[in-house]
C-alpha cells in the first residue's frame, strides 16, 4: 500500500468515528469529552435492531503497485563475467568446507604430478637389436659366408666430459653397447663391449658406429711346418704357416669396429644394413687373420 493511499485511509476513519457535537458552540476541545471517547481506530460496539442484516463493511484496499522491469540488452565486458569453475579440481555446491579443502589439495596434488619430470628411475637400457649377419662373407676359408644371429643392448649415453663445441660433446656422449654373435656352424662365436656413436637425422635415417674389444671361441696360431734348410722360409726356426682353411686371430682378444646405416620405421622400431670387422691390427700376434660380418638388423627403442 503506498504511503499517500494509507494516510487518506486514516484521515477518513477519524473523521467519520467522531462526533462532530462534541464541538458546537464552542471554539475548545473538552477534554474529558475526548478522553472519554473510544479511539477511532479501535473497535465499537454498534446495536443493530432485531432482524437487521448487519452491514457490511468492504475490506480496505490499496491500488497495486505496478512493478516495470527491464532487460538490459547490452553486453558486459568480457572482464566482468564470471565463469564457473568445471572439472575436477573445482569444489561442488554445497560441499562442506572440509570437503572443497581436500578436492582443492587434490587438484594441487594432480597438478605437480603432471608438471612433474621424467622419474629418474627409468631403465638404463635405450635399445634392443636383433639382427642376422653373415659371417666372414667373400673370404676363401672353412667359415666364410656361414650366419651369425646377432643380438646387442645398447644403454643410455654417458658423458664422459662437457665441452661447448657440439662436435666434442657428441664424441665425449657415447651410448654403452654389449653384445655378441653365434655361428649356426658351431664356428667362430664372438662377444663384444663397445661404446656407440649414433646421429638421428630429421629424415628418419640414423648413422651410427662403434669402437670397442671383442673375444672369440677361433683359432689363435695358424698350422706351421718346417722348411727345408734351402727354402728360407721367413717365419723364426726356417719355419712357414700351413694354409689348413682355418681363421687364425692371433689373439683372444681383439678390436672390434662397425658402422650402421638405418630407418626409423616408427618412434619405436627401426631396420638398418650393419657391417663390423674384428682382428688384432696385427699388435698382439703375427697371425691376423681378421673377420667381418655383414647383414641386417632391427631395433627396438624404450625411448
């Protein structure tokens, strides 16, 4: 009800509840007559004659207040809108404080776990290879062009010294490898521990080498006879080797090196052409016979 309907609504019941004779012939309020009057706004007892209807008094009732409401079509700026958190990290309605501390902990939590790096304890092995090779191929002895099943670990890089040139530090940077070779002739096996040295071109080719030692289950000293005293045969005591078909390696021990050509078939797998050769570069032992191995080889890579 608003504030101008209200007051007429009071002035009228006052003035119709007084008794205007109270008045006459007088300029003065008589004020035991006015306290002695009921209060206008209270209630009055009214004598209604016997088989009167009583009257009816219609409820008092302000106008409607008319309310206009309006939709303000312009938008906000993207600043002022406020977006409600989604996903897990975000707390849900009505959760109890408890509650949204442990979801936003856990959020956190989640949070570093995915920032966080690599676990350092992660294998130490890079690759495995896998590969067939044939064994001592084109030479004219009893074990050339037989196979060889050959399998190598290669491990993570060392670095063995830190250099700002890009050529030492790939040089200082080898990758670890062990290996070996068996003949499916039962002849010469071989193992081998070298360091590797491998480049990945953004074409998906790799070229890689290595440098290391090997031994051997072969012959060491080639068959000798003795010659006769006008023959002056150049080996110590007029003597001279035997060609018996035999690989003689002079030593047990030998150096080896190899070279890889390969293709990255995918991020895991690669295929390439493999070569290496063993022998004692003739620094242990006068017989050197030497033996290469030919073939090809996959890789599967833990990286």
């Amino acid at each position: 009800m608003g504030i101008r309907a209200t007051i007429v609504a009071v002035g009228y019941l006052f003035v119709s509840t007084l008794d205007m004779s109270a008045f006459a012939g007088t300029r003065l309020y008589d004020m035991n007559r006015m306290l002695s009057e009921p209060h206008p706004g209270g209630n009055r007892s009214v004598t209604i004659p016997m088989g009167a209807a009583p009257p009816i008094q219609a409820p008092l009732s302000a106008a409607p207040v008319h309310r206009t409401f309006y939709r303000v079509q312009t938008p906000l700026p993207g600043s002022q809108y406020r977006l409600p958190r989604t996903g897990a990290h975000s707390p849900s309605r009505g959760a109890s404080p408890s509650a949204v501390s442990g979801q936003q902990s856990a959020g956190r939590s989640t949070s570093r776990r995915a920032a966080a790096p690599k676990s350092s304890s992660r294998s130490f092995i890079s690759e495995v290879v896998l590969g067939g090779v044939i064994h001592d191929p084109g030479q004219d002895n009893n074990e050339a062009n037989t196979w060889d099943v050959n399998l190598e670990i290669i491990f993570r890089k060392v670095t063995l010294a830190t250099f700002e040139n890009r050529y030492l530090r790939f040089l200082f940077s080898p990758n670890p490898i062990l290996g070996g070779s068996i003949n499916n002739e039962d002849e010469t096996h071989t193992a081998y521990i070298a360091l590797n040295w491998q480049h990945q071109f953004e074409n998906k080719f790799f070229l890689a080498g290595s440098f290391g030692f090997a031994v051997h289950t072969g012959n060491l000293d080639q068959a000798e006879r003795q010659c006769a005293p006008a023959e002056g045969c150049i080996l110590p005591g007029n003597r001279a080797f035997v060609n018996t078909g035999e690989v003689t390696l002079g030593s047990r021990i030998l150096f080896r090196e190899s070279v890889e050509l390969g293709y990255r078939v995918a991020q895991r797998h690669g295929i390439s052409v493999y070569f290496a050769h063993v022998s004692n570069a003739s620094l242990f032992d006068k017989d050197n016979d030497g033996m290469n191995f030919l073939g090809l080889r996959y890789r599967y890579s833990f990286d």
